[in-house]
C-alpha cells in the first residue's frame, strides 16, 4: 500500500482531521508487545494543549498495552484503507500481530515509544494527559504532542462508523467562513 | 422549516445518528431562559445506558443553564439547516432567542424539561449521569433517556465541522457487514 509523505502539522489545528468523526487506529506497544485497535468513540477536548478524549473498552487488548505504556498514536485512515479498518477491528492483538496481518509498516513515532502507521493520512502522537476517569468510565484524556500530517491531498476521504457494519464515506466540504465572527475559525 | 414526522428509536442504537461525528445543536432551559449551542465536541460512551459524553465551555451561556437544570436535548441538524448552525453558532443566548432568531419550533420533551428543535432529523432527550468531570474539564456524561428519530430519509444528510468554517457534508453509506463478527455489529 503506498506510504504519503507527510509534515509536522501544528498541533492547535488537529481538529481539522478530528473534529468530523472519522474512524482512527489506535497504535500502541508496551513489553515487546505492539497493537493496532479501530476506535470511533472519541472527541476534541482542547487546543493548547491539544487534547483529546477517547473511551477504550478494557476487554481490548489495547487498554492494557496503553495504560502500562501511557502512550498510543492516533492514525487516521484514508477510505482506501477500509478493508484494514474492518479487519483490524474483528480479530484480537492477542492472537495476531495486525501491522503483519495487515500489510501496515510501523513507523518510528517522534516523541512517543508506539509505532505510528506509515500508511495512514496523519499520525497523532499522544501521551497520557490524565487517567483518573479510567477506571469509572474507560475514559482516557490524551495531550497529542506530535502531528504529523499527508502532504496530499488536502482533505482526505475518511471513513465514519454508523453502527451494523454500515460506515458513511465523508462528503464534500463547503466553507461559511463568512459567516463566523473571527473569534470562533 | 419542513418539521419532520418522528417515532420513538431505541436507546442502544443511537449511535448510527452519532458515531459518525456530526455537529449537534444542544437545547436547554432553566428558570424561564432557554437556549441552543452548535457544538461538535462530543462522543458515544455505551449502550446499555445509552451514555453520551460532551465537552462544554464554560464561557458558554448553555453551560450556566445545563449545570443548573441537569438536563439538555441533543438534536441532530440535517444538513438544510447548516446555515442556522452556524448563525446558532455565533451569536450568544444571553442576547437572543435563538428559537425566535432562526425561526426553529421548541417542542415539548417526554421525559425532560429542556424544549426539542423539531426541525431536527433526530432528538435525544438527556439527563446529566456524572459531573464530577466537569470543573476539572468541563466534560459532561449524559444518559440519553429518550430519542425520537425522524421516519424518513433512513439516513440524514449530516453536517461535520473541519474547523476554519469548513464544513464536510456526509457522502454516502456502505457496508462492510459481511466482513464483522456477529458479535461485533
């Protein structure tokens, strides 16, 4: 699968990618164990700094990978990588080693010990920001401290879960930038 | 405004109207104000109750009025109302009516006092579960207690912020149905 070329991308404008609902993966790795997990439970909580809320139920094999790390990367797939999406969220990091699985190449992330995956549009590094919503709600609060962002194209086709298999395809994008007081772009 | 024809949904399958990530408007009421914020900061948190999770500035005048009265109605805009979302979205409650402004219907709720925006495609009716999380981040759980759901389009066309006034429109649906473990769907 082709590998984009990205930059760094600044980090109080991830929201850009976020904020829309797309399907992620969720890369992580503690103990010579890596893992991939597909996750649409998650919001924006914060600019500077970047924060961002996810909800990981404890039966994954990534909750315990990302609580003993307190790192994980956010990589958000473009529709061509549906299949993997799907793939990766119906089998179990402990059974399988998914980037093999997959086809997927884990990256060396900039500030964070998880492997980023190369294919995705944008790499999100993330370390644990606060936890002590954890255990009452599998809440975790992540600061994003490392973004990394596809060249091209500028918005990328993502994919959006409806529940009972169904995803929605992102659409176009039309601007009313207009009409917003400055203050609120 | 066309108000749609709406039934009762099931609480454990909300998420088909808010996985995805849309724009959301929440409506509340306390102590004769009411209002209405355009907000994109949110996420599923489980089914069975149905919980919902929100990110909710505390500069906000909905903020004051949800605290108090503990409830809110979240209302799902199809995407004809896109440019009330955003007129929603810039002008503040503590000046306007903002039912009166964009000419949307306040409607009686079943199980809370919060009004409804008829206009909507879907509405869900939600009572505060956990603000222990609010002075630290101003995250609110809810618990969605009822949901009316327009009867036709099956999908809504739906509205996603990408920041910068940029909206993505919803694309289309496809399913990977085949490809998920039973017990994943």
């Amino acid at each position: 699968m082709k590998i984009p070329r990205k930059r760094a991308y600044p980090l109080d404008d991830i929201r850009r990618f976020l904020e829309p609902g797309p399907v992620v993966l969720v890369s992580s790795a503690h103990g010579g164990q890596r893992n991939i997990m597909t996750m649409g439970w998650h919001m924006m909580m914060g600019f500077e700094p970047a924060l961002f809320a996810c909800y990981l139920w404890h039966g994954n094999h990534t909750y315990g990978l990302v609580r003993r790390s307190r790192e994980c990367v956010i990589n958000l797939p473009g529709s061509h990588l549906l299949d993997a999406v799907v793939g990766i969220g119906n089998c179990s990091g402990a059974q399988v080693d998914k980037f093999e699985r997959f086809g997927l190449t884990a990256g060396r992330a900039s500030q964070v010990g998880a492997p980023l995956i190369r294919e995705c549009h944008a790499n999100f590094e993330c370390r644990l920001y606060e936890q002590r919503q954890t255990d009452a709600y599998h809440l975790f609060i992540w600061e994003v401290v490392a973004a990394h962002v596809a060249i091209s194209p500028r918005v990328p086709e993502t994919v959006h879960y409806r529940g009972n298999g169904e995803f929605m395809i992102s659409g176009r994008t039309i601007s009313r930038r207009r009409a917003f007081r400055p203050e609120n772009l």
